[in-house]
C-alpha cells in the first residue's frame, strides 16, 4: 500500500502524483514485462488488474527512473520489491534505516546486503551518516521552529524515525519520492511530509488541500477512491477540491478516455434528502462550476447508479442520465471513513483489486450466514 508518495518539485497537492508518459519510450528500449507479474492480482472472474494500466506505470518509471526513499526495509515485502524495482530499471530504491537491520532483513528474504546493493539498491543509514542527519536535523529545526521544535528534538526525530528522515531527503532534493505504509500508520507516514513538503498558499488558490486516492483493478478497468485516508469529514468545498484534485489525477494516469466523477451519497439526486446529501450536493456543484474541460462531475449518486448504466437508467430516465451515471470512473465519497470502508469490502470481498496490496480476499466459508434473506430497511428514511 502506498500511503503517502510526496515530492518537493511537485506543484500539485494530491498525495499520489504522476509520473509523466512515455510509453513509447519504453517500448523501445526495455523487453515486453513478463505476465502475469510477481505481484499482479486477480479480482472476482480472475480478471487481471489492466494489463494496459500497469504497463504505462511501469513505462512512466522507467522514462525518469525517480530515486525513490523505501522507508521500512525491516520489512521483507520492501527488500523484494526495491530489488524487483532496480532491476527492472523503474526507479532508483533507496533503503532507510540502520545498514545492520538492512542485511538481516535482506537475509531473511534469501538475498544479501551485497546483492541488493550490486542491482542497484542505495542504502541511507542515519545512524552512520552523521553529516547529512546534521544538516537535516538543523533544516528541521528551522523548518518547525515555531512548533517547539528545538535543536536536540530535531536531531533525536532525524536519528529515530525514518519517516522524517525521508521527508527531509526529499525537501533537500536528495530523493524524489517517499514509499510507505506497509508497516506503519498511516499518520506516522504523512504527518512528516505535511509538516516539511507542503507549500505556502498562492492567492487564489482553492487547491491547498492535501487528499488522497486509491487506484482499484475492477471489472471493466481501473477506477479511482477517494478521499480513503487523509480528510475525514470534508466540507463542500473541501469534496468539490479532492473531486478536482482526483480527476486530475486520473487524468494524468490515463484512466479513462475522459473523467467522470461521482460523487456518491445514500440517494441519488433527489431520491433522498438530509445534510450527507445536501454537501454532497453542493460540492457536485462547486466541482463542475470549476472543472476543465473533458472531466465531468455529478452527484449525489448511489453506488449502483454510478456504476451500472442500467440502474442509472432505471432511477434518473435516459434524459437524466449525463455524462457520469453509468460510466463513473472517479468515485468520491463525502467522508473518509465511509471511503476507506468501500475500499476494504471490496479487496476483501475479491471484488477489486489494488496494485501493491497484499491479497486479503475471504472465502464463502469465512463470510457470516446471511439471517436475512430479503432487501429490509430499518430505521428512519434512507434513499431509494
């Protein structure tokens, strides 16, 4: 999983920021990749995650080659994936962390120190590099002097968390990106890069919000979720800029011909009322008042009308039906929680598939017995 990817020289505020194009590029200089990959998963059919998909991350890649701060190599998944990634000539992987817990992990994983570093594999040990940790610890200090942030605090910070370490590589220039998440919170990974990478605001700059996106393999192609980890509860204007941040980059991903965003509620336009519904509203209208051209905006919409062009016949009429219901290839949820749920149902359930992620689908014989058969709902009005 990739929590937090966050580079100095980047403009733009989204946590997963794109690597440009060059297909052609690669398929010029480097041999078809084999298939299916090491890592490749399958959904629900045992449909691959889009071979096309992959390929132009990998040919994104391998045109700049980014040096790219692995931040928990104790981690076995890292050591193969940094060994994988070097030798495929897709990026430049640097290892955090002490050089002596680097070769156990590498060890354990059937490989060596040695080898990791003749494929290409750079090491950053803290600990041992006593010149940049204090030049880092004193950029740290100066960066957050007016959080407390003092002298002996930043150099401890630099000694003993990894997470800051790489955050200062990057705002120093040394590495392009962070790598993490595997094997650590979430928080852990991205409050050193939105303390040391964020940028002053411009004057008339509605985009200073920092979000984030989850890029799922689903039948029918790659589809975006958003905000799963970072904003919480979003206002309207705060939805209508993470919708406009994600088209942007899925745009830049090359998911979809043109970018359709749904933004999702329990009702689909007028089937439901109540405050969820209200904000998701407005930020459906905030968005497509400022969305440039060949990315489309609508919302609220249900799941289902998002998503299959049936339903959203069956509950808007074909004249109701636009440019998104049906076809959404962006889906936004009003808040995190209920985003970051969406996406752990659907890996669990095998229903998707997100590269990088550990496979974690349940079998039928883990599932609870269903001890209601029938559509029931309880409670107060909900949507149709």
């Amino acid at each position: 999983r990739v929590s937090a990817a966050a580079s100095a020289r980047t403009t733009h505020t989204h946590l997963l920021q794109p690597m440009h194009a060059a297909a052609a590029l690669l398929a010029r200089r480097r041999p078809p990749l084999p298939t299916p990959l090491p890592w490749q998963r399958t959904i629900a059919g045992g449909a691959p995650c889009p071979d096309a998909f992959l390929a132009s991350l990998f040919a994104s890649a391998a045109a700049i080659r980014p040096r790219l701060a692995f931040t928990e190599p104790h981690d076995g998944r890292i050591i193969r994936a940094a060994a994988e990634v070097a030798a495929r000539g897709l990026a430049r992987p640097v290892l955090v962390g002490p050089l002596a817990a680097i070769a156990r992990s590498a060890a354990a994983t059937s490989t060596s120190l040695g080898a990791l570093l003749d494929a290409g594999v750079e090491v950053m040990d803290p600990g041992a590099d006593e010149k940049r940790s204090a030049a880092y610890a004193a950029d740290l200090a100066s960066a957050r002097a007016h959080r407390g942030v003092t002298p002996s605090s930043a150099a401890a910070a630099v000694a003993n968390d990894v997470h800051t370490f790489a955050a200062l590589a990057v705002r120093a220039g040394v590495v392009d990106g962070v790598v993490g998440g595997v094997a650590s919170r979430s928080r852990a990974v991205l409050r050193p890069a939105l303390a040391l990478l964020s940028r002053p605001p411009t004057p008339g700059d509605a985009r200073r919000l920092v979000s984030s996106v989850f890029f799922m393999c689903m039948p029918g192609g790659v589809r975006l979720f958003g905000d799963c980890a970072v904003v919480v509860a979003p206002s309207a204007a705060d939805l209508a800029t993470i919708a406009l941040d994600s088209a942007a980059t899925a745009a830049a991903f090359g998911v979809g011909r043109d970018v359709r965003v749904a933004l999702l509620s329990y009702a689909t336009h007028g089937s439901g009322v109540g405050a969820g519904v209200g904000t998701v509203a407005a930020a459906a209208a905030a968005a497509t008042a400022r969305a440039p051209p060949g990315v489309f905006v609508d919302g609220p919409l249900q799941y289902d009308a998002a998503l299959s062009p049936q339903v959203a016949a069956l509950k808007l009429g074909p004249a109701g039906v636009g440019e998104v219901a049906g076809r959404a290839n962006v889906l936004m949820c009003g808040r995190g929680g209920a985003g970051g749920a969406g996406r752990e149902l659907g890996l669990g359930l095998g229903l998707a598939a997100a590269p990088g992620d550990p496979p974690t689908p349940l079998h039928a014989s883990q599932l609870p017995r269903p001890r209601v058969r029938q559509h029931r709902v309880q409670g107060g009005a909900a949507g149709d």
